[in-house]
C-alpha cells in the first residue's frame, strides 16, 4: 500500500474524479474500513456507486454525496437540485429506483443570504417530489465569515432492490449505451462560472434519473448488467472504471457520441473533449447486445433519453477503451482529474 507522506498534499484533482481521486480513495481513504463487514454484502471494497446491504430477500442500497458546486446557482439548475438528483441517480444505477427516503445535512457560512438559502430549499423540494423521494431527516451547522464558501450540502439515500446491478459485470459482446447528449453540465458550469460567452444557451442537464431507469429494467431485465453515471471525469472515466473491473476492452464508436451543438462549441473554444466533461442527468449502461433494442426503445420513449445512442461495444483485450474515430483508432486515456473542478 503507498500513503500520502512527506510533502505530499491533497490537490483539487484529488476530488475531481479520475485516477488521482481513484487512487487517493484507494490507497488513503478507504484503507481498513471494509473490515468486518458481512459476508456477501456489496461495501467498499467493490468502489462501486453506493454500498448494498442484504436485508430478507431484498438489498437495501445506501449511497451518500457532498455537493460544493461553485457557482450555487448555474443554467439549468443550482446546488439544491444537484445534491438530491445526485444522490438518487448514485442509488438507481445500482438498480434501487424507489427511493425510501433522502438525508440532508447542510454546513452554512455565516452572512449567507436568506433568500438564496429558500431558493435552494425550494429547489431540493422541487427535485425531491419530481424523484418521487422524501427528505426524512438531517442536519444544520453555520461556520464564520471567510471559513466557507457560502453553502455545502451533503445528501444521503437509502433504497430497496430485488436485484443489485454492478458496475463490474460487463463481458465481450456487451453494448454501451448513453442516455443522451454529454458534457452538458460541465461546461454548464464552466460558462457560468467564468461568465464566457459562448454561442448558443448551454444548460445543465441535472436531473433524477430513477423515473427513466426504472423503465430501462422493466425492459431489459436481467439483460442490464452495467451502470454507472459519467459525472467527474465524464464518460471518459466511467468507461475506464468498468473496463478495469471486468477485465476488458471498451471501444466508443466516436461519431455515435451525441453532442449539442452549443457543448460541441464550446469543447472546440477550450480545447477540452466531452469525453472527459462532468454529466448530471446521463447514464452509461451496459446490456447483452440481445437486449440493447429493448433498452434503447424504453429510453427513446422518456423525456430524459431521447438522444440515447450505442456508443460502445465491449471486446476481450486488456482493460482499456479505445477511441474509433472513423478514420482510425487511440487509445482514450483517462483523465487524472476533472478539468474543471467544483462542478458537483
């Protein structure tokens, strides 16, 4: 096991997603807590997008978030909406769309304005009716002028499900599908945060994706075998993460990736490929190719998978993801950490 020692310090990247969040997770992090856990039960070890927990003949599906987006406030949604779709959409790519019940603690600095806090309120009842999700319990703390940057919020959630859904179980001959366009809510942020003026109206696509979700199991049942949603590090880092838990090779059919116009500008203005941009409202799935026409069917006929496309197929090989661009093909690397940090 290698520590973080001497000089060594904790960089925004460390929190941004990719390898260096990975390995920090990994080597710091998680190091001696998955001890004593019980037999079967899907924890730590497993890094995969919450903890499922056998209760009877059911799983009971925990997950828990940090939200420290900055701006608060960003087209398309704020930190109230982030913090309750993120937590939902943790607990349904596991395959727990009911949702039993959300937490919510929040940390305050003092001289934040009232009216901005009732906005976010309304904002995360708003998104908690849409999740079909109730807020049950939770938590204030107010830290001094200067001590924090205006509003954190932290949001746990607890579900029950017949069936856990990995993100490990991928097998050569596998598709991936994306449920829409990517990259929509990075450079969201970016825009808003940096007030660049960008042609066209980027928006956020944050939103719970469990509604959509639950359709996508009904239709393709036991054919689902793979989620993950491609926040920090984009799909980019989601590929790379399932490639390296099933032991093989992801290749993305380039010209298949969809992308609006407006992030496909704005990726071309930064010189930052999409690929690698943060996702709110996006899932990744992977499915027999027997039950992609099924699953793609039940996307396209939901408000929030219109744009659902097969990206991807999955190959023998060794762990990685390959990039086929039409003229050729490289491999996609993953990023050693959000290029924008502080989206989420």
């Amino acid at each position: 096991m290698r520590t973080l020692v001497g000089d060594e310090r904790i960089l925004m990247k460390h929190g941004a997603g990719g390898r260096a969040m990975r390995r920090l997770i990994e080597e710091v992090l998680t190091e001696g807590l998955a001890a004593g856990g019980r037999p079967g039960d899907r924890g730590l070890k497993a890094m995969d997008d919450g903890a499922a927990l056998r209760v009877g003949d059911q799983w009971l599906v925990i997950t828990t978030d940090s939200h420290v987006v900055h701006p608060l406030f960003f087209p398309g949604g704020d930190i109230g909406r982030l913090a309750i779709s993120g937590t939902v959409n943790d607990l349904s790519m596991m395959g727990a769309t009911e949702v039993l019940g959300l937490t919510c603690a929040i940390v305050i600095e003092e001289g934040f304005a009232r009216a901005d806090l009732v906005r976010v309120q309304q904002s995360m009842r708003a998104t908690a009716h849409e999740a079909g999700a109730a807020i049950v319990t939770g938590d204030t703390k107010v830290m001094g002028r200067g001590e924090l940057d205006g509003l954190v919020l932290n949001t746990t959630g607890v579900a029950l499900t017949d069936r856990v859904v990995s993100d490990a179980a991928l097998q050569p001959g596998d598709v991936l599908i994306v449920t829409g366009t990517i990259g929509d809510h990075g450079f969201a942020v970016m825009a808003a945060r940096h007030g660049l003026a960008l042609d066209g109206a980027l928006q956020s696509d944050v939103a719970p994706l469990n509604d959509m979700i639950r359709r996508v199991l009904r239709a393709g049942g036991e054919g689902v075998v793979a989620m993950k949603d491609p926040t920090r590090g984009g799909v980019a880092s989601s590929m790379h993460e399932m490639a390296s838990k099933a032991q093989l090779s992801i290749v993305i059919d380039e010209t298949a990736v969809p992308v609006t116009e407006q992030a496909r500008a704005a990726s071309e203005l930064l010189g930052i490929d999409p690929l690698h941009v943060a996702n709110e409202g996006k899932a990744v799935i992977g499915v027999r190719a027997a039950a992609a026409d099924a699953v793609l069917q039940a996307l396209h006929a939901h408000p929030l998978g219109r744009r659902a496309a097969i990206v991807g197929r999955c190959v023998e090989g060794r762990p990685s993801v390959v990039l086929d661009t039409g003229v050729g093909r490289r491999l996609l690397m993953e990023p050693e950490g959000e290029p924008l940090p502080r989206i989420c």
